[in-house]
C-alpha cells in the first residue's frame, strides 16, 4: 500500500491512501474519496465478469471437473463484489444478477457433489470392491449431469449478466458522488460478512454436520470479500487469508465425507446416487473418517475468531 497522501489517480487500487491523507475539512468525506471508490469497484466488477466469462466457455467446451469447479470459484468470487455493491446501493439490477448466479451455483451443485464422490472413491477402489462398483454407477450418473450443466452453461446469457452489472455500477457512481462517508459502506459490508461468520460459529453443532457446512460458506464468502478489499484495509491480510483458507479447507473435508455418507444413504432408500446395499462396514468406515475429521476440526475452532484483528480496519 502506498503512504497516505499519496496521490491515487494511476488507478491501481488503493482506495485508502488518498482518505488518510488529511484534505477533508472537518464533518466532511475526504476529497475524491468516493470517485475512488467507484473507480476500484468498477475495476474489480469487470475483472470478476472477464474471469467468470472465461470459466463459462471452458465449461461448455467440456464440463470436466477441474473446470466445474473454477466457474463455482469465479461465480462466488462475483456474488463476493456484488454483496459490497449492494451496501452501497440497493439496485434491482444488481440483486436480479446475484440470483441468477445463486441460481448457477444451486444447479451445479448435484454434479460437483458426484465430482467429490468420485475423487475419494478413486483412493478407495484401489483396495475396496465396494468402491470399486460404486465408482461404476457414479460414472454413468456423471455423464447425465454432466451432460445437464452443460445445457445450462450453454444457455447463460453473457452479455445480460454483464449489461445487468452496468446498470448496478451506473447508479452506484451516482450515490457515491453524494455520498458523505462511503468507507463506511464498504465497512459495513465486511462487518456484516464477518458478523455472519460469528453467529454460524456461535451455532456449533459437532452432531450436526450442517452446522459446520453453513459455517463454512459463510468463512468461504467473508474470506472472498477480504481478498477483494484488500488494497483498502488498513494492514496486511495475507496471514488473515492464510488461516481462513486453513480453516476452510478443514471444513470441506469435513463436507466431503459428509456428502458420501449422505450419497451412500440415498442408495440404500433407492434414490439420488445408488450406493450398493451391502457391506453396512463400508458405511462405517466413511462415518469414522468423518467423525475423525470433525474432532480435528474442533481443536482447532475456538480460535476462529481472532483471525480478523480490530486493526485490519479501513
């Protein structure tokens, strides 16, 4: 980050130096604040609409799963900006964007939960005949969802998703030239977002697997915010980032053996992803692996909290 009072008018994302440089007069929003404001959020808006293009057409030239998950990733990484967007101006646009992203993400989801099955199954079929004709139906199954995601990618309407964000940057423009304060938007966005974080963590449940899911998205879409935020907060995040990736990706193992032991109990009731009916053993071993996984995780939980320090403020 650049010292404070240093011009910012070359555009390259630092938002903050120019508010702390000390040219506001008293009761009044720093000069230039906003228009720098609307500047960086602009730039960020068509970085994410240029990277989630990108994923689509990789995904409708063939929907494999390296590529599934990378539009996912560019498609939360948009909802991450919109969710700024939106505390500074409520715009039906920008709300009419977000759901037909949520929409995406909520499609794809059955065929990035076979995408999780079928990587821990390739471990395990090694050794495990169980697994080994489990892996056989998921294959047929991949194909017919597969098959699905791409239709729908197919049928995204590019160039509405982008003039939809237009519409949303246009009126925001508008309101940060009258706004008085609007760092404290883009504070209030990151507060919201971590506050989601604290209630999920405070709803803990080491029965509930769910629990620790819905902690987990929320620690997915505050740590999304933070990277976008960062030229603006006052200090380094890249330990803060560090350890919300960790705790991430301990969650999301949790939900890969939780999405197989829910995938193997839908095949015994004969619906969703068909699971052999026998040896229950096999069952038992998922269960195992995934208490296992919430154990580690639950040393470690209490401390979630601190990673977001009062002096990372803008």
């Amino acid at each position: 980050m650049k010292p404070a009072g240093q011009n910012c008018a070359s555009g390259r994302g630092d938002v903050v130096s120019h508010a702390r440089s000390g040219e506001a007069q008293p009761g009044r929003p720093p000069v230039g604040f906003g228009l720098e404001l609307s500047g960086f959020l602009a730039r960020a808006a068509r970085k994410r609409w240029a990277r989630y293009r990108r994923q689509v057409e990789r995904c409708a030239e063939e929907c494999e799963p390296a590529a599934v998950h990378q539009w996912r990733v560019a498609a939360r990484r948009w909802i991450a900006l919109l969710d700024v967007l939106e505390e500074i101006q409520e715009e039906k646009a920008l709300r009419d964007l977000q759901q037909r992203l949520k929409q995406q993400l909520k499609q794809s989801s059955p065929l990035r939960d076979v995408h999780v099955l079928r990587d821990q199954l390739e471990r395990w079929a090694r050794r495990d005949e169980t697994a080994r004709q489990w892996r056989e139906r998921l294959a047929r199954i991949e194909a017919r969802q597969a098959a699905d995601v791409t239709r729908q990618i197919r049928r995204i309407k590019i160039d509405r998703l982008r003039e939809l964000q237009r519409e949303g940057l246009k009126a925001m423009r508008r309101d940060l030239r009258q706004c008085r304060r609007p760092e404290k938007r883009m504070r209030r966005a990151v507060t919201r977002a971590f506050g989601r974080v604290k209630e999920r963590h405070g709803r803990l449940d080491p029965s509930d697997p769910r629990t620790i899911h819905r902690l987990r998205v929320a620690i997915k879409r505050f740590r999304y915010l933070v990277e976008l935020l960062a030229p603006a907060l006052a200090g380094s995040v890249s330990d803060c980032l560090r350890q919300l990736r960790r705790y991430q990706e301990q969650m999301g193992r949790i939900q890969d053996w939780q999405v197989m032991l829910s995938a193997w109990d839908a095949g015994q009731r004969g619906r969703s992803v068909p699971a052999p009916r026998n040896p229950h053993p096999f069952r038992a071993a998922i269960e195992q692996r995934l208490r296992s996984s919430i154990r580690r995780f639950l040393k470690t939980a209490p401390q979630m909290l601190s990673v977001w320090p009062p002096e990372l403020a803008l």
